[in-house]
C-alpha cells in the first residue's frame, strides 16, 4: 500500500514537471518571435526616424492569428504583444521599459 502511495506521488510529479516546462517552453517561444518584431520595429526607426505606424511598414510572419501584434502608443512608444487564451491574458513588451510582463 505504501508503494502505491510514492508511485502515486512520483507519477504526479513527474505529470507537474511536464507541464511547467511545456509551459516555459511555449512562453519562450512567444518571447523569441516577439523579439523578431522587435528588432524590425527599431530597424524601421533608425531607416525612417520614427516608429511605424503598423507591421504593414515591414515584413512580419504572424501564424494563423496568433501574433505578436504590434501596436503604437506615441511617437516614442510601443508595444508588442500576445493575446493568449480566453481570460484575456497577455505577454507584452514595453519599449519604456524593455521588458516582457
């Protein structure tokens, strides 16, 4: 009986772990392509002096819908960012800031 227990536990564990790497895994990949846009959008600006104005300005592989959407908050500004799932979870990226949240 106690066998069964620390199977139980192990196999749960194991189920857990999967998950979390699965799931850092999908994030870093979010984060990757974003990175993508990102390194586009400040190419754009230092060709054009200034930001665009929305991806059609550059080339940008974005699969089925799925981002990252690129969007201009002011001339010094922007973000880009993923909707992810139906509770309206984002990852966006700040250019204030320089960071992924």
């Amino acid at each position: 009986m106690k066998k069964r227990y620390i199977y139980i536990i192990i196999i749960c564990v194991f189920i857990f772990s999967c998950i979390l790497f699965l799931r850092n895994k999908e994030s870093y990949s979010y984060v990757e392509k974003g990175n993508e846009m990102i390194n586009k959008v400040y190419l754009y600006k230092k060709e054009h002096k200034k930001f665009p104005d929305s991806t059609s300005n550059f080339i940008i592989n974005t699969e089925m819908g799925q981002g990252p959407y690129y969007k201009k908050l002011n001339d010094t500004v922007f973000i880009v960012y993923y909707n992810l799932g139906l509770d309206h979870d984002q990852l966006i990226f700040n250019s204030f800031t320089k960071e992924w949240k």
